[in-house]
C-alpha cells in the first residue's frame, strides 16, 4: 500500500486527537506493569497492521519479537497471532487492537473488544489496553503524516486534502523524535528474541515518557485551541485516506 493511501492527520484532525490522546497519557505508563510484554506488543502490532505505519513496523517488530512473540512480524502483516497459545493468551487483545485501528477507536465493536478484556482480565486490563491503542494511534497516524509530506508532497505527489503549511510544521515540530524512533528501531535489532521482562518494562516505560515530551505540548495546545478557535468537537475529516474521511477519535 502506498503511504499516499494510508490515514495522515489534517491539521484539526491532529489537535483532536491529541487531547484526546493526553487524557489517556497516564496510561501508557500502567500498561507495562498491567500486561504482559507479549500483549502489550500484541496490542501494538495489531493495530498497525491495519495503519501500515513504517516506523512502528520497525519498532514494534522488534519490541514483540525481544518480548517473545513467536512471529511479530507476521502479526503486524496479518493482524493475527501464529500460533493457538498465543491466541488463547493474547487473542483478545490482537481482536481489539485490529478494531480499534479499523473503526477509529469509537463505536459497538470496539466497545465489544473492550468489555470482552474488561470481562476476562479485568477492568485495570482494558483500560491499559485501550491507553496502549491510543499510544500506537498516536504514534502510526503521525509516522504517516510525516511519510506523506516525505514521500508524497516533496515528491510532487501530495495527498489530496493535505495542507503542506501543516505538514512542514507537522514533520519540523516531531522529525527529531521520528529519527529517534528510527534510531531506536535499528538499535534493537541487537537484542536477541525473548528477553527478561524487565527489559520490556523499562522499554515500555521510556518510549512514552520521551514521546511524551512532545505529545504534551502539543496536547496543551490542543486544549488551548478546543477553547477558543476550534469549535467542532468531532470533525469527519480528521484524517486523510485513499479518498475517504475518518472521523474522530471518541
């Protein structure tokens, strides 16, 4: 798939979903000590299989293989776990990582995905998981933004409906953590499959609270602008596709 076909934020699609995205902040911070490294990753790999983001590819990849996925690859191509241990463990939490990336984060079938972890695992459970979407959300829908100006707009290929003032401003505001991501990704290639879990957690808890340098202020922002200029609270071209409008993130 072309990164011309993929979801990349406008820019009031970006601010939505920022406030939105820094009220679920704390919880990219339980996750790690909630779940399991496995479903963490799992979450994460799910969810961009269906947003095709080209740094998470290379992140998560190797985070779900370092945590002990047998094939994390292969659940970020296909959506699904390899094998049936793997999807009596962690299967519910790769069916709400899919959906939550193909409906938006909103409607029946997320919440469905939801409850089902909220019933098996437990209330702790879900919410961790659902901060977990909401970070990997963040992180593909704005790897994507950046790609598209890269491989897109600069290539004199823009993605009908972006805005390239916004897309400079996107990728100088968030290229430096985007090359570190990159740096990251190619660091952990060092690592061999199956680590301790102290690692995962220690990697679980540093790739947000760097992240988070920038998503806060940008969220603040957001705030600033959801009480002065930025009247329509569920905008239906929030993200820009394959000629089709996403709406906002609940």
């Amino acid at each position: 798939m072309s990164i011309l076909d993929k979801k990349s934020w406008t820019w009031e699609g970006s601010l939505v979903d920022h406030l939105r995205i820094l009220v679920h902040f704390p919880f990219f911070f339980v996750a790690p000590f909630v779940l399991l490294p496995e479903a963490c990753e799992t979450i994460h790999l799910s969810l961009n299989s269906v947003n095709g983001c080209k740094f998470c590819t290379d992140l998560h990849g190797e985070l779900g293989r370092m945590a002990g996925l047998k094939d994390s690859y292969g659940l970020m191509s296909t959506g699904n776990l390899s094998s049936d241990e793997e999807k009596k463990e962690f299967g519910l939490y790769a069916d709400y990582g899919r959906s939550f990336a193909q409906y938006d984060g909103r409607g029946q079938d997320v919440q469905e995905k939801y409850d089902a972890i909220d019933a098996q695992y437990g209330e702790m459970s879900a919410r961790s998981a659902e901060g977990l979407a909401y970070f990997l959300w963040w992180g593909s829908i704005g790897g994507n933004t950046i790609l598209s100006f890269v491989e897109g707009t600069l290539k004199g290929k823009q993605k009908e409906g972006s805005n390239t003032i916004f897309e400079i401003i996107f990728v100088l505001y968030y290229g430096l953590l985007f090359l570190i991501i990159d740096l990251t990704s190619r660091l952990l290639k060092l690592f061999p499959a199956g680590v301790p879990k102290l690692l995962s957690i220690v990697l679980g808890l540093i790739l947000p609270a760097v992240a988070g340098v920038w998503i806060i202020p940008y969220g603040l922002v957001a705030f600033v602008a959801k009480r002065t200029f930025l009247k329509n609270d569920d905008p239906t071209n929030n993200y820009l596709g394959a000629g089709s409008a996403y709406s906002a993130l609940p």
